[in-house]
C-alpha cells in the first residue's frame, strides 16, 4: 500500500473513538467501490486479520439493509448489521453500522463514511468513522476499532492486489 496513514481524533470527549484512516489503493476506484458493494468481494476482506464472514447480506441502497456476523479465529461470531445512508457511485458510501450483543441489541452506532478518489489509476480512500451512540459495554470493543478498520483495509488491498493482478 502506498499509504497507510491512520489517526484517531481525541479533540472532544464525545470523539475519543472517532478515527479517519486514508489508504492508496493500486486499483481504479470503480474496481474500489465494488469492493464494498459486492457481497462476494466483502466476504472476503472484512474484519481483522484471520476473520471469516459466515453472513455477509448487503442492499445496497438507500436504506438498505447490511448484515454482517465475523467469525474470530477462536470461533466466536460478533453480529453487526447497519443501514446504507448515502451511495454516490463510485465516489461516496455513507452508512451506519451497529455492533450487536448476544440478544441483537446494539452495544455502539458507528457513522461510516467512505470516500473514493481517483488519481492516475489508484485510488484514494478515506474512512471516517464516528461513534453516535455507545453503551457501557462498548469501549472493550471500541479500543479495537482502528485495529480491526486497518487490518480489514489490509485485506481490501490484498484483495485488490489479487483483481487487479489477474486483469
């Protein structure tokens, strides 16, 4: 990867899980954007290092429904599912993604804000996440989320190294 800059934004209590990550891909940014929108293709990059996607049900579309489960190495599943609030193709993906506890009830809301820019082939993406809602038992998790956002961009990379490749 070209650049692997990453931040987390401290300025204000309500923020002190925000982060914005930037990442330069060596694919166009339609080949980006697909990515995110193909069920097949996001199965297999999202979530950490050594996660598997057992579910993984997108609509993409303007309310339309994203239903994730992980599964860790260790075998344990961590539910989410979210809502797509925006998609500008191939520029822009706006949703809202909700970690669930063990009776579907979400621990945090995270707005997800996804942008892709195109430069001479490669594309530029920009995540920012924004927590808008946490429970008390977010912040065990929450602690992860740059981790776990950088390596699942990792394995965007891998993945569109691997696209791009065989073309």
């Amino acid at each position: 990867m070209s650049a692997n800059n990453a931040r987390v934004s401290n300025t204000v209590e309500s923020a002190e899980w925000d982060l914005v990550i930037t990442r330069v891909f060596d694919a166009p940014r339609e080949q980006v954007f697909r990515a995110w929108t193909d069920t097949r293709h996001m199965a297999q990059w999202w979530g950490p290092k050594g996660f598997t996607n057992p579910v993984c049900e997108l609509d993409v579309r303007v309310g339309g429904a994203i239903r994730i489960h992980m599964r860790a190495p260790n075998g344990v599943v961590y539910p989410m599912s979210g809502v797509f609030e925006e998609i500008t193709e191939p520029e822009r993906l706006v949703f809202v993604s909700s970690a669930l506890d063990e009776n579907g009830n979400s621990m945090f809301d995270v707005l997800n804000t996804v942008t892709f820019a195109e430069q001479r082939g490669k594309t530029t993406l920009t995540l920012q996440a924004r927590v808008i809602k946490a429970t008390a038992q977010a912040p065990q998790y929450l602690k992860g989320m740059e981790a776990g956002w950088s390596q699942s961009l990792d394995r965007l990379g891998d993945l569109l190294d691997g696209i791009v490749g065989r073309h």
